[in-house]
C-alpha cells in the first residue's frame, strides 16, 4: 500500500486564511472595538449630538403644525429634513441606531470590567516592593521602639485601609496596605447608572402615555377612562388605550394674572379630583394645579399647559326653539389673546337628511377679550376680559359633519365654502348681549365669555427607575472624581551595624494623577513613624 504525501507548503507564498477565519476575525474585532470604552464615549456624545435637532427644531409629536409651518418657510431645506427624520428625531431610525449601539457597546464593557473589578476587591495588595527607596514618596527613620510596638501601632493608624503583614527573612515584617476602591467602584456605578437610565428609557416608551384635554373651567369634567376622551393622545408601543388609570378631574375656575407689560405672571386653577375608592365614593378633593406644579394621582401627572376663551352663543331657530354652546377659540396672539374659532349647530326639528344638512350654521370669526375696534376692524389691546367682543361671520349650508372625515373644532371646511356648499349670510361685530338677525329668522346672541384651561396627562411608569439611575450616575461621578486611590508600604526591620533601635521605612504611590497625595502621605508617615494618632 503506498501513501502520496500532500507538496511542501511553499515557504514564499504568503499565508491566508480561510473566509471562515476571516469572517470570525472580523466578527471578533468588530466586537471588541464595539465594547471598548473609547468606543463607549464616542457613541455617547453622538447620542447627545444626535438629540441636538430635537430641542432646536420643531417636533411632530409635540406640534405637528409648527412642523408644517417650518417646512413650508424653508422651502427644499425644510422638506429634506422632513425626509431625514429631523422632526421625529426620537424615533427615527439614526437616534434608534446610536441608542441601542451603545446600550450594547456598555453591555460588552461593563461585563469583563465588572468580572476585574470583583478579583481585584478579593485579592491582597501587592507585595512590599525590594527597593522602597524607588517609590515617589519615601521615608525612613530609627527608633528606639520595639518591632512588635511598631507592630501595634501600625495596625491601628492604617485601621481603615486594606492590608496585609509578612514576615521577612531578617527578623522584620512589612505591611502593603491600600486604599481608594471606592473611586473603580464609582466608576462601575457611573456607567451602570448610564446603562440603567437608557434601557429604562427604552421601557419608557413601550408603556408611556401622554394626552391632551381643552376642559371648560366652569365645573366641566374630564375622566381618563379612554383615549376618546382626549383631543390628542400619544400611545407608547404596548399600550392600546384600554387600561388607562381611571381618575377624574373637575376644573371650577381658571385665573391668569398678567403684568402691565400684558406678560404672563401665574397662572392656576382651582379643581377638584377622584381617584383610586374616591371614584366609588363620589369622593371629589380639591387641588391648586400651577404651571409646573402637576397633579399627581395613580401614577399619572396632570399638566396646565395653556388656557383660552369661550364665547358663548345662543342661537333662537324660526320655530322658537333655542340652542346655546360655549365652543372654545383657539389665541392667534399669545400677548393680546385675540382669538379665532368656529362654532358650529345644527338645527332642531329637522328630520330629513338633505335638508338638515343645508340648514347647518357655523358662527366663525374673531374674539377680542379687550376689544379696540379701528375703521370697523376688530382688535385686542390686552388678554384680560375688558369689554370682549367677537367679529363674526355666519355661515350656512353644509358643514360635512357627518362626512365620515375627522374636522378640527376650530374652523370650518374651507373646500365646503369654495364649492358653495357653505356659504356667508351675514357679517357683524357684536358686544356682549347684542345679537343679529339672519334672512330667514334666525337669531344669534352673544352671551359672554367663559374659559377654558389645556391640561396635559402623562403616565410614565419608569420615571421613579430613570432618577434612580440618574442618582447612581452622579454618586458613581463623585466618587470617581473626588475617591483617590493610594498605597502605602512599611517594612519594619532591627538595627544593623552595630546600630541599636529599629529601622522602619515608609513608602506612598498614588495609583491616579491627583495633588494631595504627598501632603497626605507626610501626615500618614509621620503618625506611623512616631506613633502619634495626631501629627
């Protein structure tokens, strides 16, 4: 039987591996430059340079109209950062990107730094070096005391610092002793904390909501017993709007004070509450909500975002029948409260389809709390309530209501009006308790003013874990920074040439750059070389 040996390897051809070490090399490097801490740290400031665009431009989620005003103000640039996910930077896809790279990135640093960290805090300080003498701090001195005295004394000055004592060979001992663990374990804590603090934000979002409300502030209620019940509702990933926490919320009154530059000083409005058995009960508590002063109840926080105006209408039909609706207007101008709005009525007594649907009204126009009227154009000098009065027009027709389509409660369709279906009948200023009087009959009076108040619900189940972490991140800084790590060495030997006594020799390393050490280490020395308690 004859075997054929495979051809030498040629000594001048390179060697290559196969594409199966090259892949699992690639996938190790890659990983490890992944997991470094250099790696770490520059992810992180991509994350927060990435959240720039998100406190400088306008939001979706928070203003989808400013968004379109944006856009539209800025031509080709705006619609290109529409189309880069500028104005929902939080969830797009780059943000998304660099936040899970570096919950990753400190998961694969954190783990073997963790695992050094525990074998470090078991293992005894190094040995006493041979030559003292080499060390940055040193100091030797001769005493008249006994090896075992010194003994003594050392073991209680350095009662706070890990050590550990050896025998030598010429009849001596020394002690390696060390302290400042705390600032590796701040370090760990730090970037635990940053790491608890971004998978806590991830969670976040999969059971956080936040809703918006506009509640009359003359008794008017709002329960938070379903999405419907808000103007706008932001839904986190795993909630559907079913299991929100029930609570209900009565607002009885509204009062802003301004300043007589027309600015905003407070605000706050008297409610009253229930939650929890208060809601079996009847049970309502009262609360003074404030700007930056929630509600807080089931876990939810009640916000007072805003306020505005309602003017009151009462519509009197030919057949005598009355119809009185206090709709909310939207400010156009934050420093005057001048406002605009629609609202809307449909009227009684008609049953037949087609014919209710061209006798609908709509009363649009502007509300001026402190009305200044200028060549017949009504205007606002101030946001208080000083002789309101409303510039309307009357519309008629058909106002789509029941067109299956979602319509804002502030205006009215405005493609209805160009294609005639609605159409203007009349046109006037009015001050309160006047009215006008339409061709047909109809009648519309202007009663007065109420209030409405903006509130905000927002349920964020993790916020408790977020400052949690946030507080582990800044103790884990401070001790980090402020935490010196330091060693100190004593050998202990007798007298030699003759010489009576005994040596004892002290050296000091700081294991980090920080000053100080050498002063510490003079009081150290000293108290170990005398045996004073206090240098």
């Amino acid at each position: 039987m004859t075997t054929t040996e495979a051809p030498p390897a040629d000594p001048k051809r390179p060697y290559r591996p196969s594409r199966g070490k090259q892949l699992l090399a690639l996938l190790r490097n890659t990983w490890r430059g992944l997991t470094s801490m250099r790696t770490a740290l520059v992810l992180l400031f991509l994350l927060a340079l990435a959240a720039l665009p998100g406190a400088l431009l306008p939001q979706r989620r928070l203003n989808a109209g400013k968004v379109d005003e944006y856009i539209s103000a800025h031509g080709w640039w705006g619609t290109l950062l529409d189309k880069l996910e500028f104005y929902d930077v939080y969830s797009s896809v780059w943000f998304s990107a660099v936040y899970l790279l570096l919950m990753i990135s400190l998961v694969g640093c954190l783990t073997p730094r963790s695992f050094d960290y525990v074998r470090q805090m078991r293992a005894k300080p190094v040995l006493t070096p041979r030559n003292l003498s080499r060390m940055p701090h040193h100091r030797i001195a001769r005493t008249s005391r006994t090896a075992e005295t010194i003994r003594a004394d050392v073991r209680k000055q350095l009662s706070g610092w890990r050590r550990v004592e050896r025998d030598e060979e010429d009849g001596g001992f020394s002690i390696s002793a060390e302290r400042g663990y705390l600032r590796e374990t701040g370090n760990l804590l730090f970037h635990f904390g940053m790491l608890g603090l971004i998978i806590f934000f991830a969670l976040g979002k999969l059971y956080t909501y936040e809703g918006q409300v506009i509640v009359q502030a003359d008794g008017s209620q709002f329960c938070n017993s379903g999405i419907y019940n808000y103007d706008s509702f932001e839904a986190g990933l795993d909630v559907d709007g079913t299991n929100l926490d029930p609570f209900c919320v009565k607002v009885d009154d509204f009062t802003a004070h301004y300043t007589p530059t027309n600015e905003v000083d407070y605000y706050h409005s008297n409610i009253q509450y229930q939650s929890g058995a208060d809601l079996q009960s009847g049970t309502w508590r009262p609360y003074n909500l404030e700007v930056n002063e929630p509600l807080r109840t089931v876990g939810d926080r009640v916000y007072l975002l805003g306020n505005g105006y309602s003017p009151q209408f009462t519509v009197t039909f030919p057949n005598g029948e009355k119809r009185t609706q206090n709709t909310q207007w939207r400010y156009s101008d934050a420093s005057t409260m001048l406002s605009d709005g629609a609202t809307k009525f449909d009227p009684p007594g008609v049953t037949d389809e087609i014919q209710r649907r061209t006798r609908q009204l709509a009363i649009t126009g502007l509300l001026a709390p402190t009305s200044f009227v200028h060549g017949g154009v009504l205007t606002s000098t101030a946001p208080e309530l000083n002789n309101p009065m409303v510039a309307i027009d009357v519309l008629r027709g058909d106002l789509g209501l029941d067109a299956g389509r979602g319509q804002s409660v502030f205006e009215v369709d405005q493609s209805r009006v160009a294609d005639g279906r609605l159409s203007r009948v009349a046109r006037q200023n009015l001050a309160v308790g006047q009215e006008l009087k339409l061709d047909d009959g109809t009648r519309i009076r202007f009663d007065g003013v109420n209030r409405w108040v903006n509130l905000q619900v927002s349920h964020d189940p993790t916020q408790g874990y977020v400052l949690g972490f946030a507080i582990v991140m800044f103790a884990g800084l401070s001790a980090s920074l402020l935490v010196k790590r330091r060693r100190v060495w004593v050998r202990v030997r007798p007298g030699d040439d003759g010489h009576a006594g005994t040596v004892i020799e002290v050296a000091g390393l700081a294991r980090t750059d920080q000053a100080g050490y050498g002063e510490e280490f003079q009081r150290i020395s000293e108290r170990l070389v005398t045996g004073r308690k206090d240098s």
